[in-house]
C-alpha cells in the first residue's frame, strides 16, 4: 500500500475505495473526513493529497482558501442583548444590560421542609408539568417506576433521602424556573443554607398530617433573615391531615404571619378530591381514580388526566359534583368558602414580598392533586430576581471607589427588584469602567445593571465520574452572561475566561451560550480549588470584590479518617477527600505544627504533610457517613473513622489578619493553665481552634476578658490573594 501511494501521489488525488491500505491509514482518512478535508464528489469520498495533507492541517501549513462570512445565527434572546455578540471577544460581551422581559420571567425557588415532607415528590411533579420530563420519579423506585432526578448520589438512591442540594431548571407558561431542590436532614443544614443564599423565593412544604416540625422552623427562619418571601405547600392531604385551620392558625402564630389561603383542600384522607381556588372562586376536581395514592395515573408517575372546575358561588353545582364523593363534604366546602372570602386576608403583594405574609397551598404531590394550581398561581406572584450586596474588600488604589450615584430612572420601572437610587447604596454605573458607591461600604448589584456579577454557592464534585470534576453552582445577579466572556475572580483578582459553563439539571448538564440575572451555571473549577463557596466574579477592573458571605454552621461531631485496608491508593484517598472538602460537606483540622515561627505557613505543614491522619469535622454524624459512603463510590477507598469525643469548636480571632497573635493569645492562655481540657488544633489557613467536650469550658473562656481570645462559633474563609493558596475552610 505505501509504493502504491507514493506511485499515485503525482495525482494529487486518491480512491479509497480501490486501494488496499492500511488500518491506521484508513484511521487518518477518517480523521480528516471529519475535519472537512474530503470533498465529496458523486458520493464518492476522496483524499486530497494523501497523508501528507492531513499532517500539514494538524501543523497549521495547510493552504486555507477565503471563504464567506457564514450567516449569522438566530438570535435567542432579545436584540439588545445579542448587540454584545458580535466578536468572540469577552471585553464585548460585558457592555449590556439583560433586557427586562428576561429579567422578569425568571423565577428562581428553594424547596425547604422537614425530612419525609414530600419536598422530593413535589420537585418531579413540577418538572413534569413542566416537561422537562415525561415521568416523575420516586425517592424509593419500586417495579416500573423510575428515580428522581434530584437524587442522583448512591445514598440518596440507598437510603431514600436527600443528601445534596440540585438545580432543575426548566421552562413553563413562558416563565423560566430554576428549582432547587434542599436536603432537609439536620446535617445538611449549611448546604440548604448556602442554597437559600441563591434564591429568590422559598417553599415550605409542610406535612398536612403533622404541622409544623423542628426543621421546617428553622429553615423558615433562615429564610426570613435573607428577606425571602415564603410560600407554604401543605403536602399529603391524601392522608388523614390535620384541620386545614389548625394547620394555618399554627403557621401565624408560630411566625407572626398572615396567611392568605389560595387553594383549600376539599376534603381529605379517602374523601380528598381536590381544591378550592380562592383568586377564581372555583373547585378544582380530580377522578376519583386517580386521586387514590394506590391507582391511577398520578401514582405512576403521569400527569393527572379529567380535571374539571365547578363553579364555587353555584351551591347546585357544587352539590351535584360532591355527592358521588360524599353527601356531607358539600356542606363543609360551601362553609369553608365563606369564611375564607370573609375572615382570611386578600394576597398583598408588598407584604408578601416583605416577608409580611405568606400565600398558603394545600394539595398532595404524591397523588398531583391541587400541583398545577399551585405553579401557575407561584409564577405570577413570585418575587423576580432581587439584588445583592457587593461588598469592596481592600482599600488600595486599584480598589478606590467614587461616591457617584446611578440614576433612580432605570429601576423606577422594575417591581421586586428594590431600588438603586435615592440615599441608597449605588448600582453599578453604565457609562464609566469603574464600580460607583455611595459613602456605604457595599454596592447594590441591581438585576437591570449592565456589569456582568455573579457569586459561587455550592461546589460539587464528581458530576462526570469519569473526569473526577468539580463544578461550581454560580447565580448570575447582574448583567448578561455570553460564553467565552472574561470576568475578575473577586477574592484573588485573578482573570478567567468563561468558556464551559453549562445548565444544571441535577446530574447533567446542557451547554449554554446566554444566561441573564437569575440563572443558576454550572462552572468548572479550575484545579478543584480556585473558586470557594461564596465567592464573586465579576466584570473585569472591578477590583477586588465580594458578596455578603453565606452563613456557617459550627462543627459538633470529629473524627480522624484514614484507609481501612493495607495499599490503598493514597492518591485517591487524596484526591477524594480534598474534593469532598472543596465542597463543605466536612472541614479539615489539623494538629498544629511545632515551631519558631508560630502561625506562619511555612513552619505549619497539613495534615496530609505531617504524616498524620486528616482530623474531619461535621455538622453531623450523617456527613461522616456521607464521606465515608462516597469515597468508597466514587474513588474506590474503603475508609475507617475514629470519632473523638469533642463536641464544640470554636476559632480564636479568626478576623484578624495576624495569626501569629492568635497564636500567642493561646501559648498564654496555655501557659497559664487555662486549656487543660481544651484540645489545640489549626484550621486549613493555620489559625488556631480549640475543642471542648462540654459547653461549660467553652463558655468560661469566652467570659474572661483577662484572655481575651474573641471565640468565634465559626470562620469564613481568609479574603484578598492569600485566600487562595487553599481549597478547604
């Protein structure tokens, strides 16, 4: 085959399939095949120049002939937008704002309740309804049934609980919806958290059978203090509930808040067929059939097929409709319907974005009964997306910061999105380079600005198993996104490139080349260290930058880790843990490193340096066992934990820029006797924390001020360039 070739080459043109050639040969047509090097001539596909072409193209010598400016492609958003786009450059695509249709029909939700309340059913419910799948999945897949997209872990799938928090975004009734999806366990408390920090709006489910429990309290709380409105679902009126009034009456009286009933049960347990809706003053009817949790469509997972809508002011109407059901339920929906027109109070939009009051839903997702009132009534009251804090970090002259203010004219139009003028903190600026602020420390990044500002909110790592990838959860809060686009990585001034970010829907991922305020991308993180929950990127000149930071739970539970079995590749055992710990899901202490030079970093080796077993600390038992069950997953390590039996952590100064004074204040405190039960340890930044296995010590030595250690519950990560170096809190 080679003479042949070099026989034939004179011809500038070759006949695949009349030569006998080789299979690596056969391998470089293919390859040049695709890279459109073959013409194709009478469907005959023919090799120009043999090998020898192809090895010029991969070296950049192959002649290029001119060829015509392809036409440009359709627009996907709005003309304003797309003005931005037309180079490749990134410097280009950072000069306009997101037009405000985009703006408004974004909808971002958090799901938020205690476990076993049904957030998982109702998360697939809605994707179904908004055809982003053709059947909702079960926590626990039993026979024909698939599994939710939300859960996606081996012991999510294992134990039929949510473990990590998910992103779903998908469209409907115009209006796009990222949905994201919270674990409610205990232990998982700081990942809902960092997920309510993104969103725009919260739903807390609550069980009709049980009212309000521990966490769905606390989670309430969490989202009041981020000025969240919350919209209430009570979920499994398929079952024996609680009286729909009982169960508002706790609500106002537990949060101080008015209730505003939107859709009312009617009926419940076996008599459960549907909903009023209040805005409508009609009730909502299911099929007997498919309202049983044991049979019909909505069981398997389908969309709820013959709903049908009585006229609620007609007594003769509703009658005829209930009494196949049951003859006396007329009786109580017609009563019901009364004192919500006449007792409960009417939707106020200012209040319930105020967090004032609450709009309240009652339906089962298990059954689909009273879902599709409940999505199409959120989307036209939500809130759209609000603005954000930036805070400036340093104070040098590349950070310097004007007192200009932004016109109030461009956000008097906007509703939900607060204002950006007045006495007010500043919004970014459209006409100068630099960001403007009023005297405050901090820059109300506005929907409507046109520089582009986005904060990172959870890290996940092994997406794609096969790539051991991390990807970072970032929320767009102003201006527009364009693939390739560059930005300013806040906390260290670094410049990046924004060419792979891509739409989450729990464990995949679409390509995305636009994304406006509101969107929820999914970044890679370079080296699985470099962005942190929390962080900001922003338009590039900024400066350095950041977010208000996301609140922090104090570890209770710790624990060495090390491989269980003899041989066990320490690459991954490394590579695993570190990931896991780039997430949050654990933090890393250490034994602190003796030497003369205390606190710096060139005398405080880690865990991983010193020889020593990784000291791990939790939220939880259950996040140990989450490491544990993921290493063994996704990296192949079987581990072994040894608990320790400290209880309370808490950092000394960990503010303060100077951590060898830390350090002295505790060598004093030590030397005086002061730390005898106390168990010294360093975070991953080398600043010093100390464990207490009972809250008595704990509380003693935040009360002396002779030794004035300033105990902190918790630590955020260390800003400017420095906080960089590592990957874990």
């Amino acid at each position: 085959p080679t003479s042949t070739c070099r026989r034939r080459r004179s011809s500038k043109m070759l006949l695949l399939g009349r030569l006998r050639i080789s299979r690596g040969r056969i391998l470089l047509a293919l390859l040049a095949i695709a890279s459109d090097v073959v013409p194709r001539v009478d469907g005959l596909l023919f090799l120009e120049h043999g090998q020898n072409a192809y090895t010029a193209r991969r070296r950049g010598r192959r002649r290029r002939t001119p060829r015509s400016s392809p036409p440009p492609r359709a627009a996907t958003a709005s003309p304003a937008a797309e003005t931005t786009t037309s180079s490749g450059d990134g410097e280009k695509a950072r000069s306009a704002a997101a037009p405000l249709a985009e703006i408004d029909r974004r909808k971002n939700v958090a799901i938020i309740s205690h476990p076993d309340a049904g957030k998982t059913s109702l998360t697939e419910k809605l994707l179904l309804y908004g055809d982003a799948i053709q059947e909702a999945g079960a926590v626990r897949a039993r026979n024909d049934r698939r599994r939710s997209r939300s859960d996606f872990l081996a012991m999510e799938k294992e134990r039929g609980i949510s473990i990590s928090s998910t992103c779903l975004t998908f469209e409907y009734d115009a209006k796009r919806v990222n949905l994201m999806d919270t674990p409610g366990h205990a232990d998982f408390s700081e990942d809902t958290y960092r997920t309510l920090a993104a969103a725009d709006n919260a739903v807390m489910l609550v069980d009709g059978g049980k009212g309000l429990e521990a966490q769905t309290k606390k989670l309430f709380a969490v989202a009041r203090r981020s000025g969240l409105p919350v919209f209430t679902f009570v979920n499994k009126l398929d079952r024996p509930a609680l009286s729909p009034w009982a169960v508002c009456d706790e609500i106002a009286e537990e949060f101080a808040l008015e209730c505003c009933v939107r859709t009312w049960p009617v009926g419940s347990g076996d008599r459960f067929c549907g909903v009023y809706e209040a805005a409508t003053d009609e009730l909502v009817l299911y099929g007997a059939s498919s309202s049983s949790s044991s049979g019909g469509a909505a069981a398997k997972g389908k969309k709820k097929d013959g709903t049908r809508r009585v006229d609620a002011s007609d007594e003769d109407a509703v009658r005829a409709a209930l009494a196949a059901v049951d003859g006396d339920l007329a009786d109580e929906v017609l009563e019901d319907r009364e004192m919500i027109r006449e007792l409960t109070p009417a939707l106020d939009p200012a209040k319930l974005l105020n967090g004032e009051q609450t709009a309240v839903f009652f339906g089962s997702a298990m059954t689909d009964a009273g879902v599709a009132p409940f999505l199409e009534d959120f989307l036209n009251i939500a809130a759209r997306p609000r603005p954000r804090k930036l805070l400036g970090l340093s104070s040098g002259a590349a950070q310097s910061v004007a007192t200009k203010q932004r016109s109030t004219s461009s956000s008097s139009s906007s509703s939900g999105g607060g204002g950006g003028g007045g006495d007010g903190p500043a919004a970014f600026d459209d006409d100068d380079d630099d960001i403007v602020a009023s005297p405050p420390s901090f820059l109300l990044a506005q929907p409507e600005d046109p520089r582009f500002a986005a904060f990172v909110f959870k890290l996940q790592a092994n997406l794609n198993p096969r790539h051991r990838d991390s990807m970072a959860y970032v929320r767009v809060v102003s201006g527009c996104f364009r693939r390739g686009m560059k930005v300013t990585h806040g906390r260290t001034g670094r410049q990046l490139a924004l060419s792979q970010a891509s739409l989450l829907f729990g464990a995949g991922r679409d390509g995305v080349d636009a994304a406006f305020p509101g969107d929820v991308l999914g970044l890679p993180n370079p080296s699985g260290s470099l962005l942190q929950i929390g962080d900001a990127l922003v338009t590039p000149n900024t400066g350095a930058c950041d977010f208000e930071p996301i609140p922090s739970f104090s570890p209770e539970c710790f624990a060495y880790v090390r491989p269980a079995e003899v041989g066990t590749s320490q690459k991954a055992f490394q590579k695993g843990l570190d990931q896991l710990l780039a997430e949050g899901a654990v933090s890393r202490l250490a034994a602190p490193q003796r030497g003369s030079s205390r606190g710096s970093s060139s005398s405080r080796g880690s865990a991983a340096s010193s020889g020593d077993p990784p000291l791990l600390a939790a939220v939880g038992q259950l996040q140990f066992d989450v490491v544990q069950a993921r290493l063994r997953t996704e990296y192949g390590v079987e581990t072994a934990l040894e608990p320790l039996s400290y209880t309370i952590a808490r950092w000394v100064r960990p503010d303060d820029a100077d951590v060898a004074a830390s350090w002295d204040r505790v060598d004093a405190a030590k030397a005086g006797g002061h730390l005898g039960a106390v168990f010294v340890v360093e975070d991953a930044w080398h600043r010093p924390v100390l464990l207490f296995r009972n809250g008595f010590t704990a509380d003693r030595l935040e009360a002396d001020q002779d030794l004035d250690l300033g105990l902190q519950p918790w630590a955020l990560p260390p800003r400017g360039p420095t906080g960089g170096k590592s990957s874990h809190r």
